[in-house]
C-alpha cells in the first residue's frame, strides 16, 4: 500500500503545524521573520530554503491552488518550480500570481520542452507568455534536452536580464552523469537534481561538485514520490526529531534535505494549504548537524 502525503498528516504526527491557514496563521506568521535562509551562491542572493513542486497543479483546483499560493507567500515561502511539460502549471501560476498581486515575492523557476526539438527562443517566450512575467529567476534544460541549442539563448537572454539563473535539471539517477558534465564543462549558477533520505546518490559527486563550483542547487522528489511516507508508515518520530524541531515526517525528511551544505531549497510538490503549514516548519528551527545527519541516515537505513 503507498501512503500520501495526506494520510501521513492525518496520522497525526504533524497535527499541531497542519490545521489549516486560520488555525495555523498566529504562529506560522509569528516565526515568519525567522526563516532559516541560504544563500545563491553565484549572487549571495538568500532565499528560504523550502519551495513548491507543481507537477500536479492541473489536476488541483483553481481555487485551491490559489489559496494555496497566497499561504505560501504569507508565511515567507518564496521558490516556485515549474516546467513546459507540467501541464497547465505555468498557465496557472501567471494567472494566480497576477490575481494575487505576488510576482515581487517569487522566485520562479522553469524548465524548456522535454521531448523533441524546438525553436529555443520560441520555448522561452512561450513560458514567459504563460507565467505573465517578463523575468525568470531560473530557467532550466530539462533532462538536458536540446542542450546545445538551448546554452546560447539562455545565456543570450540572461545577459538581456530576462533570466536571472541557468542550468540543468534531472530528477533520475541514470542521467547524474550528465550533470557532472554540464557542471564540469558549462558556466551555469543553477541545477535542479534529486535528493532524499532514501535517495542519497547525488551526494556522492553531483553535490560535492556543485559546491565546488559555486553552482546553487534545487532537490526535487524529496519524499522519494511518496515512497518514504510508506517506509515509516505506523511509525512514531525517532528522538532526533525533536532535537532538531521537526513535528512531523515531512518536516523530519525536509530537514535532512536542506541541511546538506551543498543544497539551497527543497521543492515538495505542494497544492494544499495545509502542506505549506506544514513543510514551512522545515525553515524554522534549527537544521541537524553533520552527526545528526548521519544519525538519521542509520535509523533510516535501519527500517
């Protein structure tokens, strides 16, 4: 059986930190100002560390999704990732965003077409048409897709100041090489690759690299697609939770993720309010260190 995200909420080990936006709001908004933030490396720009995934906004609905928006903006929340492949997602986070009046407080990122050849230029105006914005913070090659006729425009158009951050983004294993390519042989500031307690391969070059070279990094699938909420499903948080302020698994698995020095934001699909409450509290508090972190990769391991 997989657990969602929901059920793992329902379970109650985060109950306190996911009632809602009105429960919420008082201690939410009264720790806003203290946001764990990290830094871009290329620019030193800072920015909170936990951002939103909206590969399912299409199937969400509209009014969920701009409450949703609206939340993550008032608790601090600033990452927002998307790509030409996720449905209606760019379509709607223009739409909302331009409703909601909070362009200025989001860091946007997308990603070119995933499958075929394309006109670059064309691929880069069609997102910009659809988030309803004339700047991008990140734009990305999508599984590396067109790479070689993509690098120019991008940097073509980030010199236009149209784009703030380039790079790559892969979410499976099989392409890590490919990123260690692109970070060995191409100037870029920012890449996009999956990380997770039950997912730990890019730590071994794709991270150390990154750091390296000075190039920011956003971790996707953080909960493993789920697969971590199945593995402590019935399961109560380990003592270590506490030492580290984590009230709930995605909590507990988002500060795992973000503690990594190489790492600048973790980007948990998020359409609910009630994951906004509850993924912020990752940002709060404060990150495990170097043995912590090894700590809870043996209980991890250990299940």
């Amino acid at each position: 059986m997989t657990i969602s995200r929901r059920d793992a909420l329902k379970a109650g080990a985060g109950a306190a930190v996911v009632l809602g936006a009105s429960a919420a709001a008082p201690t939410l908004l009264a720790q806003s100002g203290n946001l764990i933030k990290k830094a871009i490396p290329s620019s030193g720009q800072m920015i909170t560390p936990i951002g939103m995934g909206t590969n399912q906004y299409s199937n969400t609905p509209r009014e969920e999704l701009s409450a949703t928006m609206a939340r993550f903006v008032e608790v601090g929340g600033q990452v927002m990732d998307t790509a030409a492949v996720y449905g209606q997602s760019e379509t709607l986070i223009g739409d909302l965003q331009a409703e909601l009046g909070i362009r200025d407080d989001l860091f946007i990122v997308t990603k070119a077409p995933i499958f075929g050849q394309f006109v670059p230029a064309q691929a880069l105006q069609a997102a910009f048409d659809k988030l309803k914005t004339d700047r991008v913070d990140g734009f990305l090659i999508h599984n590396f897709n067109n790479q070689a006729a993509l690098l120019p425009v991008l940097r073509e158009w980030q010199a236009q100041g149209k784009i703030r951050y380039i790079g790559g983004s892969t979410s499976t294993t099989n392409q890590h090489a490919q990123m260690i390519s692109l970070l060995e042989t191409e100037k870029v500031e920012l890449i996009q690759v999956n990380y997770s307690l039950g997912d730990r391969a890019s730590a071994d070059r794709v991270l150390p690299l990154a750091a390296d070279k000075g190039v920011a990094v956003m971790i996707n699938v953080p909960f493993g697609s789920s697969s971590l909420f199945d593995a402590v499903e019935g399961k109560e948080l380990p003592g270590i939770a506490a030492d580290i302020g984590a009230a709930s698994w995605g909590q507990f698995f988002l500060k795992y993720i973000i503690s990594h020095p190489a790492v600048t934001v973790a980007i948990p699909g998020t359409r609910r309010v009630a994951y906004v409450n509850d993924n912020v509290g990752a940002a709060m508090g404060r990150l495990p260190d170097a043995a912590e972190r090894t700590a809870m990769e043996q209980w991890f391991d250990s299940l």
